[in-house]
C-alpha cells in the first residue's frame, strides 16, 4: 500500500497509509498523542522498579524512543518487546527525524540500534533499556503471564477490526502479569466490551488531543 510522510499538529512526523486513510499516529500530534497515551496513563504508575513492557504496533519506534527517553528520567530497568508484522524502512525513518523532534541527540545511536538489531532476538539498547522485537501477526503471541505494561497501538479497528476482538484481548489479558495494565488511545464501546469479556476492569480516562476519551484496561485477578 503506498505511504507518505505527513505533518502532524504539534509539528511531529507520522506515516499515512494513503489508501486506508491511516496514519500510524494521531494527525492532531504524533509526540503529544505519545506522551498522553503510554507514558501519562501508562509508564508513570509504575515507579523505580524493573518493568517489561509489550508494544503491540513497533512501527516507527517512537513509543520506545519516548519511553527510553523517559525511563532514564524515571530511573526504570526496561525489557521491551516490540511486535510488528510490516517494518518501517530506513529512509521512511530518516523523514520522520524523531531525535531532532524530541531533542534527544544523546540518544540518536539507540534509536538506531532499535531498528538495526535483529528480529527475534533479545538486544542492550542502553544500559537500563533491552529490546526484543518479533515479526509476527498480534494473535501469534504466546507470552504468558510477562509483561507489567502493554502499550496497544494498533492500526485502528476501522481498518483492522480482527486486532480489536476478544481473541486478541484474551491474548493481552494472558501475556499480563496480575495487576498488569493495558493502555490504547481507543474508546470504541465494542473494544471496551471486548476487554471486559475478557477479565479486564476498564477506565475511560481523557484523551489526547483531538480525542474525547481514551481506555485503559487492568487485570486485577
């Protein structure tokens, strides 16, 4: 399918997947959407402690930039493990300039490793930060019981409505530890109702911008 880079409105970049009329981040701002979303409702209940993190949706590797930027501020040792079944390419990452737009030239050679290292095995980004990254569909997942955080930032169920079912929500709900957390910027009725009939326990919570609501969903047993 073609893509393009396009401008969001905080000035940060995304990829528009033109013949969907999909972007992989919000139009109304890529960073702040970011920043909303998985660090303020969901990196930040989690507090000096070891964590591992699950991204649904790797894509251009800005939630785990944002997040290793933030895991040094929050002096947090990271396990990440990214799945993505369509990788971004190089000259599509260059366009995006993610490390210009965070200020974050001190990690510029990170950002890099995280898309130059191998698939399927785990690597040290940084000293606090490891990363695992899988090429695989969402509903392949088999971790049980392993992650503190799941950061859900799929293709929108518009798009892809089979990655917002309960079969893929009981995935999440398994891969969790108990008192794990769920973060998406979704507030669609039917995927609130698919985590619930799962096990989930789930907050509406404000959205980012150009967004009314977001969810946040909890595997308390």
């Amino acid at each position: 399918m073609k893509r393009k880079i396009i401008t969001t409105a905080d000035g940060s970049k995304t990829i528009q997947i033109e013949d969907w009329n999909e972007q992989y981040h919000s139009i109304h701002g890529a960073i702040q959407e970011a920043y909303h979303v998985f660090i303020k409702n969901g990196l930040s209940l989690f507090k000096d402690r070891q964590l591992s993190i699950l991204e649904i949706g790797f894509g251009t590797g800005l939630n785990a930039l944002i997040t290793l930027l933030e895991s040094k501020k929050r002096s947090l040792d990271l396990t990440y493990k990214g799945i993505e079944a369509y990788p971004v390419v190089p000259e599509e990452l260059e366009q995006l300039d993610y490390i210009s737009a965070l200020n974050a030239g001190n990690l510029e050679q990170d950002f890099l490793s995280m898309h130059q290292t191998s698939w399927g095995q785990s690597h040290p980004i940084s000293a606090n930060f490891s990363l695992i990254k899988q090429q695989i569909d969402f509903r392949d997942i088999s971790d049980i019981d392993l992650f503190d955080l799941i950061y859900f930032d799929a293709f929108g169920a518009r798009v892809q409505p089979e990655l917002w079912t309960e079969e893929v929500f009981a995935i999440m709900f398994k891969a969790l530890k108990k008192d794990g957390v769920l973060v998406t910027y979704s507030a669609k009725g039917s995927v609130r109702r698919a985590m619930q009939a799962v096990g989930f326990v789930v907050e509406r919570l404000p959205g980012p911008p150009g967004k009314r609501e977001m969810l946040r969903a909890l595997k308390v047993s």
